[in-house]
C-alpha cells in the first residue's frame, strides 16, 4: 500500500472519529430537546438546517459544479441515502430517546453495524479480514461496557432509594422517568435500519459519481429529506401547536442540527476515504462519547468512573484494528506461519 492510501485510509479513521464524536455531541443534545419538545418538531427544524450549511460547505469547497455532473443514478443514491438517514433513522432515533432514553437504545442502535456490514459485503463487494472482524467486536464491545454498567447502576439507585425513601420526602417529588420499552426498542430498530442502510446508499452514490462531489451528494441528501418532510406535513396536517416550540426546545434543536451538519460533514467524507464497513464500525463509538458529553451537558444524571475508561481502552484497541490495512499488521513483526495465513484470510 502506498503512503497516498495509507495516508486516506487513516485520514478517514480520523473523519469517522470526529462523526461519532460530534454524533454523540448531538444525541446529547437532541435528548435534552426532547424533554420539552417533540419529535416531529425535531424533524421540522434540523432536517431544513442542514440544507444551508451544506451549501456554503460546498462553495466553500468548490464542489457546487460538480452537481451538474452528476448522472441520475448518484442522485438518486444520494436523495435515498438522505431519506433514510435524515428522516426514517432521525425520527426512530428521537422517539427511541424519548420512550427509553439512550442508554437503553444504544444496544438497539448498534444492529445498524450488522445490517451495513452485510449490506457492504453483498452489494459493494467489501470484505471482512480476522483483523477486522476483531476490530468490530471490540469497537461494539466498548459501548456495550458502559451501557450494561450505568443500567446495573440506575436500577440499584433507584431500588435503593424507593426502599430507604419515607412517604413525607417522596411529595412533591418529580416522578421518575418510565420507560416505554416496546416503543421504544420499536423506534430504535427503525433507527438502526435507517442508519444502517444509508451508508450504503452513499457508497452506490459515490461509486455513480465516479468517487468525487462528496459533499454535493450531502447536499442532494439534505434536499431530499427536507422536501420529504414537508411532504409529511403536508399530508399529515398536524394541529397549529406543533409549529409552537418553547424557547428551551428549539435553542437545543438548533444546536442539534448544527452539530449533526458537521457529523455527516465528517461521515461523508469518511466514506470517500475508507472501506463503509470500516466507518461504520468507528462510528459506533457515538455511544461512547455520548457518555462524556452526557457528563459535561448533565453531569448530574450520568456516572463517570472507572468502567468508561477500560471501555474507552477497548474500543481505542478495536479503532486501531480497523484502520490499519493487514499487510501494515504484518509489518510489524515476524509474525509466526500460522498467524500470517489467518491474518491473511477473506471473507467472503
């Protein structure tokens, strides 16, 4: 491999590493938004935003020609890909968080690794390696640390403090929150199905375009979901107080879709540079960092303790077994016969 593709395939590792981060910046936003607002309100107002932003993104860049040049085939990749990103995966998303909160979605969520993966192997013709197989286990692993650990420690808290509580200090007390669990795991398996397919449609959308005009195509995604949810407005005539968003809702839906504006910035990019199997999985780090932006937004409702750090060096470990290619593995040592011929396999 040639330093000009080690140097774009780490180049997207570092791509897909600021798409999770400021992913998890925006699900830590978007879920304070929710608690005052709604769903369809979230839609209305990060979805439209994200035309604009890309659009001085891409004259920012240069990249507006490149629209013209686009054959049918790539915008309608890029239109689908917007679609099931922006809206089907968005929508599953917020209204997962508001039934169960994100913590328990999270697992949920992470079935959009598996449907991408083999949706990218059948259909982009990428393949899986031992290396990279261990490096997905472990990035998925990482998150599923944490999650399990916060949910053991929530429900201690809460038995704890429901037994030790007396009848005089629980009036007046906000209720705790009730997770809607069918709903919710329903919403959330829509997400992860929205968000596990459009990064396919993104590489059939590249791939058209003849690998260039990344970021036209985010445009062409943003358009398509935008005119997608008028169209659902249009159709469902929701009552005038949906168009009413309190002060405290729409300030963190506008941070919200600003923030995602730079996530999919950096996942479209990510695409381009590296294998869509490998920026997925790296993207799932979203769960983690949505631990510590948790912590900074609402410490007071979030734990940070030992548990993160080993799932940070975990998923750190599998990060780094995504983003080298297996000759660069090999390299390294004078691996023994039987490690080079496993290292070496392909699947399929």
């Amino acid at each position: 491999m040639g330093w000009q593709s080690l140097g774009g395939r780490l180049l997207g590792v570092v791509f897909s590493l600021l798409a999770a981060a400021t992913f998890a910046l925006n699900a830590a936003a978007a879920r304070r938004a929710v608690l005052s607002g709604t769903v369809l309100q979230g839609l209305m107002i990060t979805v439209p935003l994200g035309v604009p932003l890309f659009l001085v993104l891409m004259l920012a860049t240069g990249q507006t020609h490149l629209l013209l040049a686009f054959p049918l085939e790539a915008f309608v990749w890029f239109a689908a890909a917007g679609i099931v990103h922006f809206v089907i995966g968005r929508y599953g998303n917020y209204a997962a968080s508001a039934a169960i909160g994100t913590n328990l979605a999270s697992p949920i969520l992470q079935c959009e690794v598996l449907i991408t993966l083999a949706l990218a192997i059948y259909i982009l013709g990428e393949y899986l390696t031992p290396l990279r197989a261990l490096g997905i286990v472990l990035v998925l692993l990482g998150p599923a640390l944490i999650v399990n650990r916060e949910d053991a420690k929530k429900a201690a808290a809460n038995t704890s403090s429901s037994a030790s509580a007396a009848p005089s200090e629980t009036i007046g007390v906000k209720a705790a929150f009730k997770p809607r669990y069918f709903e919710g795991y329903l919403y959330a398996m829509l997400a992860a199905v929205g968000y596990g397919l459009s990064p396919v449609f993104i590489g059939l959308g590249l791939k058209a375009a003849g690998g260039t005009g990344v970021l036209a195509g985010g445009f062409v995604s943003y358009v398509a979901a935008s005119l997608t949810v008028a169209l659902v407005l249009l159709v469902l005539r929701p009552p005038a107080s949906t168009y009413r968003i309190g002060e405290t809702a729409l300030k963190w839906f506008l941070f919200a879709g600003c923030i995602v504006f730079l996530s999919h910035a950096f996942r479209y990019a990510a695409i381009a540079l590296a294998p869509v199997s490998v920026v997925t999985a790296l993207q799932r780090l979203s769960s983690l960092f949505r631990i510590y932006f948790g912590w900074i937004i609402n410490r007071d409702h979030e734990v940070f303790d030992e548990s993160v750090i080993v799932a940070t060096v975990v998923s750190m470990i599998g990060a780094m077994a995504l983003s080298i290619s297996t000759e660069t593995f090999l390299s390294l040592a004078a691996w023994p016969d039987w490690l080079v011929g496993i290292a070496r396999m392909r699947w399929p």
